[in-house]
C-alpha cells in the first residue's frame, strides 16, 4: 500500500505543477480569483475535491 500512497502523491504534484508550468499568467489570476471568495465558498470547493477524490480512490480499490 504504501508505493500507491506515494504514487497518488507523486501524481497530485505533476497535476498541480502544470498550471504554473504551461500557463504561470492564467494560473497567478486564477489563485488571485480565488483568494477574493469567501472562506465558505472555498471550504465547499474543497469539501467537493474531497469527495471526489475519495470516490475516485474507492473505485480505484475496489475494482482490484
């Protein structure tokens, strides 16, 4: 379990760092965008990511 943990982990990061990579302008705006919503708006933003993620690793797992 712990290689697929790292290789989640890994996958997260090269996701996340292609926005700053390809686009740093758009990315910079869109941070800056997001920063200006309100801490419930971003707290249900967050809340669905986490969902979906979860349902996504569920899936993942339980289709072995």
């Amino acid at each position: 379990m712990g290689n697929e943990l790292w290789l989640a982990i890994g996958l997260v990061l090269v996701v996340e760092g292609l926005g700053p990579m390809l686009v740093p302008q758009k990315w910079r705006a869109m941070v800056s965008e997001m920063s200006l919503l309100s801490d419930a708006t971003l707290r249900r933003i967050g809340g669905c990511l986490v969902v979906a993620g979860a349902v996504i690793a569920y899936m993942m797992l339980s289709s072995k």
